[in-house]
C-alpha cells in the first residue's frame, strides 16, 4: 500500500485535470460544531427520528416536531465554515471543481464561497408555507415554543428539508446524477455513502469512468471501490493540504 503523501500527491495530480465533483456528508461540518446526526451525542440519539423527523410527525405533532428543528437551528446558525469547506471553494475558484452535491443542511458550503452547490437534502435555513407555498429564509431559528406560522396567511411553516421518507427533489437528483456521470475524479468527503440515493452517486462516477478520491476520518464501506482513500485526519485538515498540493503542480 502507498504511503498517505504519496495517494495525496496522486489525489491532486487527478484534482489539477479538472472536472472534479465533490460529494459531502456530515463529517465535512463536524469541526464547525456541528455533530453528526447519526453519532454519539448527535440530534437522532436525543430525538427519535420516526417520532420528529417525518411529514407525519409534523402533520400529527407540529410543536413537538418543531422543538427538534429548533435545535437543528441553533446548531446551523452558530456553526461557521472550517478550512475543509473553503479548500473545496478554492478548488472551484481554481476552475478545477464543477461542484459540490452536498447531503448537508447547513448552507456552510455557500458561507465559504462556494457557488454551484447541489442540495441533495434542502437547506435548513429556508423556510416554506404548507398552506400558501411562500418561501423566506431565516438566519436563527425562529422564536417561541410553537411550530411557527406563515405571516401572510397563518399557515403552517417547514424548513425546506428533506424529512425521513420524502422523495429527494427531482431537480437535485438530476443535476447530481448528470455531475456523477460527466466528472473525471469524484471527491468523496465526510460520507460513509451508505444511504441511497446519495450512495448511488459515487458508483455512477465510477461506472462512466471516473476516479474516486475518498477523505474520510476512518476507513467505510465505500473505501473499497475508491482508487485513493485518505483516511486518519479530519477533512479540515486533509482537503487544505490537498489544495496546497494542486496549486503547486503545472497547469495540465
């Protein structure tokens, strides 16, 4: 097996031909405060995902529910981005990344200056009228102990989330499918991939002949399909590095 250096040099020389995808998971935003949900300490220990986490949890329970998604709010609204989300803005910055398809909700991949971001699971911080389908965004989570209420005609509100057995939304699906087929290498980052569809995408990079680049904290079930996996270090500390590596080779 090669030693780390030399699959993180092979990782950037890949990296500096371009038309890279990123793909993201949880782990990319665990060094900005916000755990993974499925962890030790994570929101689902403390909060049944079947009992707040699901349109009919919301339908049945909408206070209950929403002492959940308030907490969810506190979490993004105090998180910042790390080194791991401003390495993958450089690289789209650089021309080399395409994009990033992101199963986070926490808008941190935006805040760090990325432009073109998939959404595979919405964003926490919009908000949107089960009644009128008005749409706003919040910065904080908004006040009181009661599932808030449109402004304009009362109705019930919902973060433009994906909850536990919604569909993925079609425009998203695609658009991550066509980046999974059209990229040269994919970047796997902070995602075991094990939950489909995401899970899908990096095997749909593979199939039309694209490279895999895993960085995660510890090997998963995805490190044996991928041609390089950077495993032992956080993805602030490894995608930075990467970085420096890339701008240091010639132009391809």
């Amino acid at each position: 097996m090669e030693r780390c250096s030399d699959e993180l040099e092979r990782a950037a020389r890949w990296v500096r031909e371009g038309g890279v995808a990123a793909l993201t998971g949880a782990g990319i935003s665990v060094d900005s405060g916000i755990p993974d949900f499925r962890s030790r300490g994570g929101l689902w220990e403390r909060f049944e995902p079947e009992e707040y986490a699901t349109v009919e949890a919301l339908d049945r329970d909408p206070d209950k529910v929403w002492r959940m998604l308030r907490e969810m709010g506190r979490l993004v609204a105090e998180a910042r981005p790390n080194p791991g989300h401003a390495a993958l803005a450089r690289l789209e910055a650089l021309g080399l990344l395409d994009a990033v398809i992101t199963q986070n909700v926490d808008d941190l991949h935006q805040a760090a200056g990325s432009r073109r971001v998939v959404e595979f699971h919405g964003n926490a911080r919009a908000l949107r009228c089960l009644n009128c389908d008005a749409r706003s965004r919040q910065d904080r989570p908004p006040p009181g102990d009661r599932a808030p209420r449109c402004p304009a005609c009362g109705g019930l509100l919902r973060p433009q989330v994906v909850f536990f057995g919604e569909p993925i939304p079609p425009s998203a699906l695609a658009e991550a499918a066509k980046l999974a087929r059209g990229c040269r290498t994919m970047l796997v980052v902070g995602t075991s991939a094990t939950v489909a569809p995401a899970s899908l995408l990096p095997f749909m990079a593979k199939e039309s002949g694209a490279r895999l680049v895993e960085v995660n904290l510890e090997p998963t079930s995805l490190s044996w399909a991928a041609d390089v996996s950077l495993a032992g270090r956080s993805a602030s500390l490894t995608l930075p590095e990467l970085v420096r590596l890339v701008e240091a080779l010639p132009a391809s």
